[in-house]
C-alpha cells in the first residue's frame, strides 16, 4: 500500500509542478511585440507564466536542434520546417500567425528617400552611405537578391553592415553609422530612435510567414496549444496589423 501510496503522491507533485511551470516560448525577433502584446491577456485567462526567448529564426533554428528545452517555438515557416525534420515538435500541422514584408527605415528625423519604384529603390540605395541589415536574418536573402537585380550587388558591398539580429542592424542605423536599415516591417515599427519609410517596391516584395507549433517533448501540450491558439483568434487580428503584419 505504502508503494502505490508514495507513487499517487508523486505523480500528483509532477502535474502541480507541470501546471504552475510557466510555459517555454521561443520565438522570432519578427513577431516580438506582437506576442507581447498579447501574452498577459493568456497569462491572465489561464493563469500561467509565459517565460519568452527571442533571437533571429537562423538561431533559433540552431538552439532548439541543438536540443534547447521549450514548449512552443514561433518562427518563420522556413525554420518551423527544420525543427519539424529534426524532430523536435509535433507531427500535427504548425500554426501560420501571420507575415511580414520587408521594408525600409531610417534614423528617427532624418530625410526620407523614396522607395516606392525599382528606380527609387536603386537610387537610395545608390546615395546611401551605408545600409544596415541582419547577416544571420530571415530577410537577408531576398534584400541580397534586390541588389544584385538591381545591379549594384558589387557596389553594395563595401557599405553593406551585416549585424548579428535586427537589434544589432537597428542599433547601427539609430546611432546614425548607416543610413537605411532594411529589414521586416514588423521589426521597424517598434524600433526605437527609427522610423518607417515604407516597403521594398512590389517588384521586390518580399514576405516573411510566421509560425507556430508545440514541442514535441511539451511539459503541457495543451497549455502550448491554448496559447497558440489566443494568437490566432479572431480578437488577435487588429493587433496583428498594428504590429506590422498581416494575415
């Protein structure tokens, strides 16, 4: 009796121990004040911490292969379907949040160049003295393949400042060491000490899908699917737009 008695205790310790844990999310620097926005109203609802790590989806990637421990990962569909290969989460289909184009930013006050056709595009890139962008972000490919449409890839280079994370590209062209930043819309809209020039031109548009799905090794899947879940909802969608993303 004394046995079956110490195993109830046990396995009732680990459920009160699972659902007071707060729920592991690992998730894209694209979808950063979009998740914010929205995490204390579940953490309110369910009564359950959210503890939230951002980086670049590349990361990300590398981290949750690399077997960091978490409940929900939100990043771009590319990197989604790693993990998903490597096994790290559920075999049920993940989740699309929402997306983000690729836009243009510029140090808070200073000039606005045009961007808004191929050849104002070109010519800001041309005139800037430097452009900033995220040498391990999702992005990174499409601005690249811009330059060298554009035929300026070779003349790109010397003033291109690849950072670590947008935060890094931000942080450059804040301080007024690069002129342009490029990277998500998503991304320049809260960026503080930056402002939004607009998106790249049509002809080079550029859209970055977010997703979500649970672990597979989740501590409580089902507190993983509820959050999931609240960033889908019909009530997420203003905020969603707000933030610089669309669904």
């Amino acid at each position: 009796m004394r046995p079956l008695i110490a195993l109830a205790t046990v396995l009732v310790t680990t459920a009160l121990v699972q659902a007071q844990a707060p729920l592991r999310v690992i998730a894209s620097n694209g979808v950063k004040t979009f998740v914010e926005a929205l995490v204390p109203a579940y953490e309110k609802s369910s009564g359950r911490k959210v503890a939230i790590t951002y980086g670049t989806s590349t990361t990300l990637v590398k981290d949750i292969v690399g077997g960091a421990p978490f409940d929900v990962v939100i990043a771009t569909a590319d990197a989604v379907a790693q993990i998903s290969k490597a096994g790290r989460v559920t075999a049920e289909p993940s989740t699309v949040l929402g997306r983000s184009q690729v836009g243009v930013g510029v140090r808070q006050g200073a000039r606005k160049p045009r961007v808004g056709t191929v050849a104002e595009m070109k010519q800001a890139l041309v005139d800037a003295k430097g452009v900033s962008y995220a040498g391990n972000g999702a992005s990174r490919p499409h601005i690249e393949k811009m330059f060298a449409s554009l035929g300026i890839a070779d003349a790109m280079k010397p003033k291109s400042m690849l950072e670590q994370g947008s935060d890094g590209a931000i942080a450059v062209v804040a301080k007024g060491d690069a002129e342009l930043l490029i990277t998500l819309v998503s991304e320049i809209l809260p960026a503080p000490g930056i402002e939004l020039v607009g998106p790249l031109p049509k002809e080079f548009r550029s859209d970055v899908t977010f997703a979500a799905a649970v672990s597979a090794t989740a501590a409580n899947a089902a507190a993983a699917r509820a959050l999931i879940a609240s960033l889908v909802s019909p009530d997420s969608t203003a905020t969603l737009r707000e933030k610089g993303l669309e669904r």
